[in-house]
C-alpha cells in the first residue's frame, strides 16, 4: 500500500514539473518558429540563385523549378568574358582598402587613446559627425573632384582603381577609428609605461605590443572593410569608365542593364563565384569577430 503511494506521488511530482505545451510555445517554440523562418528567408535566394547559374538556358524564369537543370555551361562561358580581371580589380581593390583602413585607423585610435592633446576630443566628435553623412551623398563632388585632380596626376583621376582606393579610404576613417578607438582603452595604460622605462619610443610600443593585443579588432576592421568595398557600387561607377578597370559589382551590373537580354546564367555564375572570397575570409576570420566586437564596448 505504501509503495502504490509513492508511485502515485511520484508520477504527479512529474506531472507537476512537466511543463504544459502552451507554455513551451510562450517561451520557446515561437523562437523556433522565427528562427526557421529566418533561415528560410536567406537560404531561399541563395538556393535561387545557385539554381540559375546551373541553368544553360540563360534565363532567370526557367529557374523557378530549383536545380531542374545541372549544367556548368555558365561557369566554363565565364572564362570568356571579363569576369577574371574584374575579380583581380575587386581583390586589388578591397585588399589594398582593407590593409589601408586598418593602418590608417589603428594609428588614429592609438593616438587618440593614449596622446592627450589640444582639440583631441572636439576631433572626436567632428569624425563621427562627417560618418553621419553617407559617402553617396557626396558622389557629384567626388566626380568632379576627381576630374580636376586628373588632369594634373592622372594616376588619381577618374578610372584610375588608386583614385577609387583613395576616395575609400577618405570614407573609412571616422566610423573604424572609433571602433578601434573602444579597443585599445581596454589595454592597460601601464603595458605603455612600462615599455617607456624599457626605453621604448611610442612607434615601438604601438607597432610591438599594442597592435598584437588588439588583434581581433584589427581583423574585425579589416573584414567589415574588404566587404563593404569589395560590393561597393555606386562610386565604383562613378569613377570607373573603361570594363578593364571595372571591378564585380560595375561589370556584373553591366551584364544585367538591359533586362530583355541579359546573360543571367553568367550574371548567377559570376555572382556564384564573387561570394567565395567573402565567405572564405569570414570562415578564416570568424574566431576574432565575437571579441573584436564586443570588448572595445567594455570602456570607453
């Protein structure tokens, strides 16, 4: 008698902790439902667009039956066209932008950071003033801008990928510089003091210890930078105007103007093919984004 007690007792303690189903949807299953959700609505395009490069046909409507078709037609036609030099443009271009930007803006947030000086902090609030504007609006000017100075130095007028990297770097120093900013306050002041007694110059502290302890931020600056260059496209087209200097985002966009006639097997394949650098940088870099992101917000 006593044990059918206990096996009763036992079984509504259970009942009791088991949580009601509409209680499981409250808390947890609607997660669930958003998050597949989510998946589905990036997943989808991607899946579209894999499909329409597999499609020899050439045409983004044959493509709505989902790898119907498997062809790699596109991508050998690829090799006759100038998509190559436009994906050596766009490394070129981002590459060099992203090594830039992180130079550039490691030297400004170090000296902001460690250097106390007259107007240091007025300059912190007029970099992120001018990032509030975006680069776009400023397209006319960079035209003509780049116009007069070619006829002076032509290697950094218009159509001239130096003269693109330039007016990108111009873009990137507010915005990085304060982000990186954030991450070097969180270095301990007395590394550098103690360094200086050492008999260490600034430029040796700065390029010896703190740029290897703020790597991850480095590598965070570094990607964002490559990305946003790399798909950047309405100052790619205003400064360049010759299909051998275009990079991805300029020629494929050229592909795709005219609707009616457009090689959208190649544009799918070319698309296909300019995301894997994107997405074998952010799987090489990915330990480092967590961290570089999140520590420059613990003091600033």
């Amino acid at each position: 008698m006593a044990s059918d007690v206990a096996t009763v007792r036992g079984q509504q303690t259970t009942l009791e902790h088991k949580p009601p189903r509409s209680r499981w949807w409250r808390e947890v299953g609607w997660r669930h439902v958003i998050g597949v959700v989510a998946i589905a609505y990036c997943l989808l395009p991607l899946l579209y667009i894999l499909s329409a490069s597999l499609n020899p046909g050439g045409s983004l409507t044959g493509s709505n039956q989902l790898f119907k078709t498997i062809d790699f037609t596109n991508y050998s036609d690829l090799g006759s066209t100038d998509f190559s030099t436009w994906a050596v443009n766009s490394l070129i271009v981002a590459s060099v932008t992203a090594v830039g930007t992180v130079l550039m803006c490691a030297s400004a947030a170090y000296a902001f950071s460690r250097f106390r000086f007259t107007g240091r902090r007025a300059t912190l609030t007029g970099l992120l003033l001018v990032q509030m504007f975006p680069q776009t609006l400023a397209f006319v000017a960079i035209f003509l801008l780049l116009l007069s100075i070619g006829d002076v130095f032509p290697v950094l007028g218009l159509n001239s990928r130096l003269a693109l990297i330039a007016v990108y770097l111009g873009a990137a120093l507010g915005t990085n510089a304060f982000l990186m900013y954030g991450f070097f306050n969180t270095i301990p002041r007395e590394l550098d003091e103690a360094a200086k007694i050492d008999g260490a110059t600034h430029a040796q502290i700065f390029v010896t210890i703190i740029l290897r302890l703020v790597a991850p931020i480095l590598a965070v600056v570094g990607l964002l930078s490559f990305i946003a260059t790399y798909g950047e496209f309405v100052i790619a087209r205003v400064v360049l105007q010759t299909p051998e200097n275009f990079t991805l985002a300029v020629g494929l966009y050229n592909w795709a103007a005219d609707e009616r006639n457009a090689p959208w097997g190649l544009f799918a394949a070319g698309a296909v093919i300019a995301s894997v650098p994107i997405i074998v940088l952010f799987q090489f870099l990915q330990r480092y984004i967590v961290g570089g992101l999140t520590s420059g917000s613990v003091k600033g």
